[in-house]
C-alpha cells in the first residue's frame, strides 16, 4: 500500500483536498513519513498494532498511512462507541501504541504508549523528523489492519486483513470506476467498516 500511494504522490504530488482545507499528495506523503518515523521509535513496526482513535479530519488519512508505512498493523477505533468497547477492544488487541487527540485521552487507557497527534510536544517532535520515506516495505502477505465485529453476537472479534487484500480492493474499485484526471471520490463509510 505504502508504494501505491507514493506512486501517485509521483503521478499527481499537487493534487488533493479534504473538507478541512488543503493537503497536497505531497504535503500527506511528508507528514505520514515524518509519523511513520516517529511511531517506529515508539516500538511500531511489522505485524505490530496501532490503535487510531481520530476524528475525520486532516490526521486521519496521515495517521492510516504512517501505521503502514512504519510496516504497522493499524486498528480503528470509532470514537463515537462506548467506553466498554474501548476497553474490550483494547484489552484483546493489546496495541503497541494508540494514537489519537488529547480530547480522547482519557478514554484510551492502556498498557501500550499513548500519542496524542494534536499534543503540542507531539508536533515539536514531529516536525524535527526527516520526511522521506523511513524505509520499511510491507509484504502483501503482512497485515494491514485488523477491524473488530460488532460483538452483536457476543464479544467483538477481530478480523485481520492483509495488505493484499486491501491492495485488491482499491484495484477492483479503480477498475469498475475509473476516473478522469481530477476526478475526486468521498469516503462515507465509518472507518471502522469494511467493504
């Protein structure tokens, strides 16, 4: 995955927006990598998990291709559940580091490390970081993130998905839709739901 988007970071580094404002493929190319660094001196790294509890925004798409980018295994984690899913989730994931706003702090306990993306020390760090790639290149077989059921059957369980998979999913996709040049598409879906 990390390669696909360089790959278009490559074709279009200019092009991309968001609902918040403007980040160029190139601007989220260099943040993510600054991340990816970042994340990897916390201890993240290949089949490890990154829990993501972030609001739609800007540090979200940053945050989704940091954790690949560091080789990591990212896990969603929808604000907007209750804190007994949190702790459920939490407890059998059992992430490495969970990353997510200051506002969320409180709601994440866990043994792991705790990274707020809007925490001013969080920023310093980051912005000392080299932005090129950090090096790491995913096997398709790897895993790419785990989504977690919705436990109405009883507790929720993880689902692991590999990068394969999801490197599938976006072809099939460019394939049944393709677009022109300057085509955009909106993301709806929750993160933690999985087509």
């Amino acid at each position: 995955m990390p390669e696909l988007f360089e790959a278009q970071v490559r074709r279009t580094p200019g092009a991309c927006s968001h609902a918040e404002g403007v980040l160029t493929y190139r601007e989220l190319d260099a943040r993510a990598n600054r991340l990816a660094r970042h994340l990897t001196a916390l201890g993240a790294g290949p089949e490890q998990i990154v829990a993501v509890a972030l609001p739609r925004g800007l540090d979200l798409p940053v945050a989704l291709l940091a954790i690949l980018k560091a080789g990591a295994v990212y896990l969603p984690l929808d604000l907007a559940h209750p804190d007994a899913r949190f702790r459920a989730v939490l407890a059998d994931a059992d992430p490495e580091v969970v990353l997510t706003h200051t506002v969320a702090l409180p709601r994440l306990a866990h043994r792991g490390t705790t990274v707020a993306a809007d925490d001013p020390a969080t920023l310093r760090t980051l912005s000392a970081l080299p932005d090129d790639p950090p090096g790491h290149r995913p096997d398709p077989t790897t895993l790419a993130y785990v989504i977690y059921t919705s436990g109405s059957t009883g507790t929720p369980k993880g689902v692991a998905m590999p990068h394969r998979g999801l490197a599938n999913l976006l072809a099939w996709h460019r394939d049944r839709f393709p677009g022109r040049p300057g085509t955009r598409v909106g993301q709806f879906t929750a993160l933690g739901f999985d087509f």
